[in-house]
C-alpha cells in the first residue's frame, strides 16, 4: 500500500529520497511528498504533490538540500487525493512531521478532542491526529513523545517521525505496517519495503509489532512501545538492486511473466529427494509424526493467495489424502472460527505483511492452532510469527498484478502435499511420477511463453468485450478464478469465474453472443464433462476460448497447453492466461504495473 522512505547520514538526503519514492511506486499510491532538515538548521523543509512521484519532484526546488529526511507516497484512505492530504503531515508550530502507513481507528474521536482544544486541522487525514499529538506532548526526548502519542492510538501503523528540535535523529514504530531499517557506513535508511533500500545496503532490520527505533547516522537502536531495550540483529538481503529493474521489458508484468520458468527451477532447486522419492523442505518444522497427526488442513489467503491456496488445498486432498479446503483470510478471521488442534492451517501471503492474513495468524496463534507460512519475502511479518514454512523463492515481484509469485506459491504447494503424501500413503511410483511432473515445469512454461503472438492477437480480439466469463471443473476451477482476477485487475472489463458443473444453475442465462467464454479445458477424467459444457455454451451461440491439451471442436479459438501429470496441469493452464490479460489490458492502454485503486501489498484492512 503506502510507501515509507528515511535517510540520516552525509549524503545529500533529497535525490535518495525521490531514487526511494521511485522504487516503491509499484505498491499503489495517489500522491507523495518529502520533509527534509540538517542537523545545523533544524528547521524542517516540506514538498508535497498529488500525483506521481514525478509530479513531486517536479515542484522540490533546485535549493532543497538536507542530510535527513522522510518521505512518502500516500495511497488515500481518509480523504481524497490532494496535495494538503498527502503526507508528511506537519504540526503547526512546524516542528513535528510524520509519514504514516496503515488506518487510526479512533481517529475520529481523538480529533474531536483535539478540535476541542484549539487545534486547527488542515488535511482530512487520520495521520494528522497522530502529529498533533507529538507536537503536544510534554516529554522531554523525541521518543518519549511519540510513545505518548501512541499509547492513545487504536489501529494500525508504520510510522517515520522528524522533530526540528532533535535534528540528529528519526523516530520510527511498527504495528501491522512493515518498517524496516537499512544499515549503511555512517549512515541509515529507513522503508517500508526493501525494494527502497537494496541500492544502498543488503543489511536490514525488520521490527516487529509494538517495537520502535531510533535511527541516527552511525547508529540505530530498538526497543518496544514500553521502552525495554530490544536486540536487533541484521540480516542480510538475497535480492539485488537489479532485480527490480525492467531488464529490457516495457512492463514489469511482462518481465514478471517471463521470469517464470527461472522462478520455477529456484523454488524445485535443492529441495527433490529422488532416493526416497519426496522433497525436502527444512523450514517446516513438522516432522513425520506431526505430520501423521493433522486431520484436516485449512488455508487462508486474500486475491491471488486465495487462488493459489485453493490449488494447494486440491493437491494436498490428492497427494496426502488429507480433507483441506481454502478460505479468504479477511473473512476466517471475523467468523468466530472453530479452532481444530488435529488441523494444520497455512497462512499464505505473497509480501509475508498482508494484514487480513497476519491477523488470522495472530488469532490462531492466540487459541493455539499450529500455523505454516508459504511466503515469498525471508524475514517478513507472517515468517516471523507462524511456527514453519517455506519461502516460495519467487524473487522480487514489482508489478501490482502478481504472476509468478502466484506461480511459485502453487509449485511450493505441489511440495508440500508430495511431502506429506509420501509421509503417509502416497507410493513412491506415484512420487517418482510427481518429481518427473515437477521437473519439466519449466521446459513446459517456455514452452507457453512461446505462443505470446498468438495469445496477443486473442487479447486484441476479445478487449471490446464488456464482460468475460471464466469456467474450470474441479481443478480447473481455482485456474478460471485467477484468471477472471487478472483479467479485471489489469483491464478493467468486468470477469466472473464460475464452476463448469453449475453453468445450468444460472450462469446460462448470461450467454450471448457478446458474452466470451474462457473454458479451462485439462485432458484428464473430466474431459467428457467439460466438453458437454462446451456443447451448452456454443448452442446458445456463445464465444468461446479454450484452455486445453488438445485443439477443441467446439471452442473458437484454443491454447494448446504441453500435458504434465494431472495433479500439476492447473499450474501450467493458467500461464497463458496471465499473457492473455496482460496483451487485453495493453491493448486498452492500461497502466499496466500499477493498477488504479489497487496496491501491490494491502497492509491495512
């Protein structure tokens, strides 16, 4: 969602902090600014902007100089876009400023309070509460102050604080929004995202929640809400600076998509055990006897997680003959849910932060229930609180729309339900058959990959229409349900994904010869099936495009997909999908890697 950036050193701080901006405009945003001081002046230095980072450094004057900073692209909530509504947010006496990331719950109530007492706010925003609160407390240190603000806060926050009295410093805390330091030579760097901060430093610290930090030019220290010391240690950063860089691509996206069958080999790499016909996955945490335990499995996820955790759920059920279903994390976690010691549920997230999934974490923590990540970033919130896991190893995924995170996550599940399959009942025939059916994953997405011209005269055909339907049975159904996200997610035409089996109970009465069908279409027990679907479609002088292993009689137009085992066909069919809804939304002009209203990780509910 919003972006933090900090900086304390030597440096000029302005052009690190636009560089910084810049790097995490793929998270969403509607307007940015930055707040700039030297230790010698101490007074503080403010541009804001609605708009694009662009927008904002095309107003920062020549002479906006400073060696700290913060910054901050804002992605509106309370209030719409503007320049007054953009963070930072300053005081009054001009002294305090704050960048904010996440929603203050009681913000209403508390600015009422402060309107009581003579307060004039200036913005719409829940940020501005928490700036006045800073500027009026009494405490002596800047950390003081801010622990006084916070104790009377309700919801959830990353915060960057700045004080033209204490110059030398800045002020951060967490609680649910992601903060993260950046060790540098005589010099720190502060960001809700690592993407921020990988150009200038591998050596981060990631706070927890209810855990702050002062930072200053050759030195940070950590410690809670209450003021107990905390130890910190870095940790250092796989990813380069270059991965998030274009490489060549017009978008993100396209990159993204095309990395996938490198991203495939890294997730399978080191992990197959062709001895015993099974993998290895040594963050779990679960040994065979745990894993003999577990009666059910459930889990939770938000958008293209959900879908990735419905195929993993169908892999687990096929492979470990476990019962296991998926739910959306942001509904679980406001049911009152029946918490099972037999179940093992798995919380999967792609950034590791996304609240709706690390409070149903935290829930079930709370009552007990053991809980594995499947997560693409080392040392995010959601690694640090489950019991085990495993990284997904997708590498940094910029664009807003996910596809080879999505990708990587159902590969990572295909290992987990052959590790507990072969802990249970699953032959080693049938594994050996799996790990050739993981092997070839890449070779086969190439393979797809290669039919992008064709894919891309497809999307040209069907971006006029208005509304797309998407259709799978069984394990084709969590495919068209990605795909129908996609394609709304990136183009803006209206989707809907429907079970193949319930075309009569409803459904039906949408076709029309306006209305385009994408049928997911696997050569497996269902074929029959799936063909009779077809045949309703197509007698009701629907359009239709087929995904499947072999050209369909009664589809326009098809997708030959390579054939795997039929465990692992959904992982392959939703590929071209993904060209298809990248190739519609060009086609219209989209912007692409940052869709509108959308944010790359949603941190707040």
């Amino acid at each position: 969602m919003c972006g933090i950036v900090g900086y304390i050193g030597k440096r000029d701080v302005t052009p690190l902090l636009l560089e910084g901006l810049q790097r995490l405009e793929y998270r969403g945003y509607d307007s940015a600014g930055i707040v700039v001081t030297t230790p010698k002046s101490g007074g503080l230095k403010m541009v804001k902007a609605k708009g694009r980072v662009r927008d904002l450094e095309a107003k920062v004057p020549a002479r906006f100089k400073g060696t700290t900073g913060i910054a901050h692209t804002r992605w509106a909530t309370h209030g719409a876009p503007s320049d007054v509504n953009a963070h930072p947010h300053m005081s009054a006496d001009q002294k305090v400023a704050v960048v904010h990331n996440g929603i203050i719950d009681n913000a209403a109530e508390l600015r009422r309070k402060l309107e009581a007492d003579g307060v004039v706010f200036l913005s719409e925003t829940d940020t501005e509460v928490l700036t006045h609160l800073i500027a009026r407390s009494q405490a002596e240190t800047l950390e003081e102050k801010v622990r006084h603000a916070l104790r009377v806060i309700e919801g959830t926050y990353g915060i960057a604080v700045m004080h033209a009295d204490f110059p030398e410093r800045i002020v951060v805390a967490r609680n649910g929004s992601p903060v993260v330091l950046g060790i540098g030579d005589k010099e720190m760097f502060v960001a809700s995202d690592i993407a921020a901060l990988v150009t200038h430093t591998r050596q981060i610290v990631t706070l927890d929640d209810g855990e702050m930090a002062t930072l200053k030019a050759d030195d940070f220290r950590t410690y809670t809400t209450e003021g107990t010391r905390t130890t910190a240690e870095p940790t250092t950063v796989e990813w380069e600076a270059e991965s998030y860089d274009m490489g060549g691509h017009d978008t993100y996206m396209h990159k993204e998509i095309f990395e996938q069958p490198d991203a495939v080999d890294r997730v399978l790499r080191g992990r197959i055990d062709d001895r015993f016909s099974t993998v290895h996955l040594g963050g779990l945490n679960l040994d065979a006897r745990d894993a003999r335990a577990v009666r059910r499995v459930k889990i939770l996820g938000c958008g293209t997680s959900y879908h990735a955790g419905m195929i993993g759920a169908q892999l687990i059920e096929e492979l470990a003959r476990i019962p296991a279903d998926a739910e959306p994390a942001s509904e679980f976690r406001y049911r009152n849910p029946v918490v099972d010691p037999d179940t093992l549920y798995i919380a999967v997230s792609q950034s590791g932060e996304t609240y709706d999934v690390l409070a149903a974490v935290q829930e079930l923590k709370r009552k007990g229930a053991r809980v594995l990540g499947v997560v693409n970033v080392v040392g995010s919130a959601i690694a640090r609180e489950a019991d085990g896991g495993t990284y997904v190893h997708a590498g940094p995924e910029v664009c807003v729309v996910s596809t080879k995170c999505f990708t990587n996550t159902t590969v990572a599940f295909a290992l987990l339900a052959l590790h507990l399959g072969r802990i249970r009942d699953l032959s080693v025939r049938d594994g050996k058959r799996i790990i050739e059916g993981l092997r070839k994953l890449p070779a086969q997405i190439s393979e797809i990959l290669a039919q992008e011209a064709e894919i891309e005269q497809m999307a040209k055909e069907y971006a006029e229409a208005r509304s797309m339907l998407f259709i799978g049975r069984v394990r084709g159904y969590p495919v068209a349900r990605e795909a129908s996200l996609k394609l709304k997610e990136v183009s803006y035409i209206h989707a809907e994904a429907y079970p193949a089996s319930e075309l009569k109970h409803g459904p039906l009465a949408l076709i029309e010869p306006a209305l385009p069908t994408v049928a997911i279409v696997p050569d497996d027990d269902l074929l029959e099936k799936n063909r009779a679907a077809l045949e309703e479609i197509k007698a009701r002088s629907g359009k239709i495009l087929a995904v499947a292993h072999q050209h369909q009689e009664k589809a326009d137009r098809t997708i030959v997909v390579p054939k795997n085992e039929d465990e692992l066909d959904p992982i392959l069919m939703g590929i071209p999908l993904q060209l298809l809804a990248y190739h519609t939304a060009k086609a219209l002009g989209r912007d692409i890697d940052k869709p509108r209203n959308l944010a790359k990780s949603v941190t707040v509910e």
